[in-house]
C-alpha cells in the first residue's frame, strides 16, 4: 500500500518571513486559514489592507498592502480590486470605504472600534463649532465619518503638524486625541484647543516605565508614538508615526530598541531586523485583536461586514480626507 503525504501547503512557503516571531509549533494553527484566503482573495479579486498593528501572520502572509493610517488611506485609492478587506478598525474601514465608494468594504468584526472614535461624536463637533466661530477643525483619522464630515480637515499622527500649519490660522481645534494635539503644539506657533480623548494604548505609558527600562537596557533607544502623554515623549529618544518608527529602525539599526506602541508593531518591524534587540513593554489594543484569519477568511466567504454609509455624509467627510491627502 502507497501512503501518499498530504500536499504542502502554500502557506508553509510563508513561513521563512514570520520564523523569527511565530514559534514553529503554532504555524500549523494558521495554515489552513491562509491557504484558503489566498484562494478566496484570487477568486473575489479582493485586497486586503492591514495595519500596523495587526499580529504578523496577518501582516506578512495574508495582506497585499500593510502601513499606518496615512499609507493605508493613499492604498485604498489605487487598489484595482472589487473588494477590499480591512484588517484594522471600523473608522479605517470607512475612510477605505469613503475613498472607494464603488468598491466593497469588509471589516471582519464589525465590533472593532477605537476608544479615540468613540470619545466624540458629530454633535460634539458642532457644538464646538458654535462655540468656537471661524476656527478651523481638525480631526485625527481615528474619527467616524460622521466627526469627519462635521470637520474642515483630517489629519493622521504622521501629518497632524503640517496639516495644523497649512491652515495659516492662529488658532485651530484638533480633535479628539489630547496628546496628540498637546505634542503637536509643543512644535508650531500655533494655538491649538484640544478634545479630551485618549487611545486606551498609548495612554497607559508612563515616564517612569521609561525609566526602568533604561535601568535594565543599557543603551536602549526608545520610541514613542505622539498619542502617548507629553511627558513620555520628551523622556523618549524620538517621537513619530508608526511608519516613522519603522523608518528610524531601518535608517538607523539600534543595535536595542523599544516602541510604546501598540504590541504587534514591534513584531512586525522584528521580522524584517532579526540582529536587532527589541524590548517589549506591550500593550495590547483589545479592537485591532478582534481581526484574525478566521473571521478574514468568514469575511471573503459570506461577504461580511459591508461597510455602507449615508451618502450625503460620505460626500462631506470625503472631502475632509481629500483635504488632508492634498496637503501631505
């Protein structure tokens, strides 16, 4: 009797580019998942889109187009695909939704939000508008579409400074991250008036957990996103996006490094610098967690979550995102 071995899978061939964050023994977990969704992205002419933040054997393996929010928005515009599967939160999958309204959006779990999201609402902003007449508006992208189309610009941690300053105002409200606003601030002349939300990550970071780290990792070099409190980032060696701190690994190769950022960004930017020392002080965001494999690959299958939003408000909030994507 001839015993015939299964075939190899497609996603064994994947596993050289995760080998040195995922152990050998939890490959086969994802396998059959990632087979199937290379198959279903093939047959649906699907693209699928992830953050930074999502876990590796989704950012290496599975998705065709991977980067923080600025990256992700100037993706979604030239994606030839019919659907467009967003591996990150509800206000990400709108703003692909809102740049390609021709286009089917899926979000596997319709319950990924964003604590910056949910900290202010349309209504908000109008009051804010009434009570602040003539000054500009400036939401972070981590907004719903319904914030975005009460607002005058978007803006990303990437851009938020040249974005404030290509306004020529005195003056301008930025909304709804107060640290980002605070640590924007900090670099230009111009008085910026500030929401009181915070992304339940990058809040958490401490000056003194800086500290201990720099007590236990001799000549670590620290980066910190600019959601983080003000104090954390002047302790910091270097403040930027995501796309900036992968950027300052590549450019510069500390021989040890730590991101106060969200977990998986660490492991993301690990597998392409094996020689370097990444610390992980770790805080995990509970919404980018909900996208896994599974529920991708339920998303392609069933055509679940379609994005939809009311046209009227997608045409004012894409104007605000167009806006942005002008400047920088």
């Amino acid at each position: 009797m001839t015993i015939h071995s299964p075939a190899p899978k497609r996603a064994d061939a994947l596993y050289d580019r995760v080998r040195n964050v995922i152990p050998p023994v939890e490959w086969p977990v994802f396998a059959d998942d990632i087979d199937a969704i290379l198959d279903l992205k093939r047959q649906r002419n699907a693209v699928i889109l992830a953050h930074n933040y999502q876990t590796p054997e989704i950012f290496h393996c599975v998705a065709d187009l991977v980067g923080d929010s600025l990256a992700l928005a100037r993706m979604a515009m030239k994606t030839k695909a019919d659907v467009i599967v967003l591996a990150g939160v509800h206000f990400m999958a709108e703003t692909a939704k809102l740049l390609n309204p021709g286009k089917t959006v899926l979000l596997p779990d319709r319950a990924a939000g964003c604590s910056l999201a949910e900290s202010i609402t349309a209504e908000d902003v109008r009051l804010l508008r009434r009570n602040y007449p003539g000054v500009p508006i400036v939401c972070y992208v981590n907004t719903s579409a319904a914030v975005k189309a009460e607002s005058d610009i978007c803006c990303t941690s990437g851009n938020a400074k040249a974005i404030v300053e290509s306004l020529g105002a005195n003056r301008v409200i930025m909304l709804p991250d107060e640290y980002l606003a605070r640590n924007v601030a900090a670099t230009t002349g111009v008085d910026i008036i500030s929401w009181k939300g915070h992304c339940e990550v990058h809040e958490r970071f401490t000056p003194a957990e800086i500290r201990e780290i720099r007590e236990n990792y001799p000549g670590v070099v620290v980066l910190a996103h600019p959601e983080c409190p003000p104090d954390v980032v002047a302790a910091a060696d270097f403040n930027g996006s995501t796309a900036a701190m992968s950027d300052y690994v590549s450019t510069r190769k500390p021989a040890r490094v730590v991101l106060l950022t969200e977990c998986s960004m660490s492991d993301n930017v690990a597998v392409q610098h094996p020689q370097i020392e990444f610390i992980r002080p770790c805080n995990l965001c509970p919404h980018m967690k909900r996208i896994t494999l599974a529920n991708i690959r339920h998303a392609l299958e069933t055509n679940q979550h379609v994005i939809g939003i009311d046209p009227a408000m997608a045409e004012r909030a894409r104007r605000s995102v167009e806006r942005m994507l002008a400047v920088s």
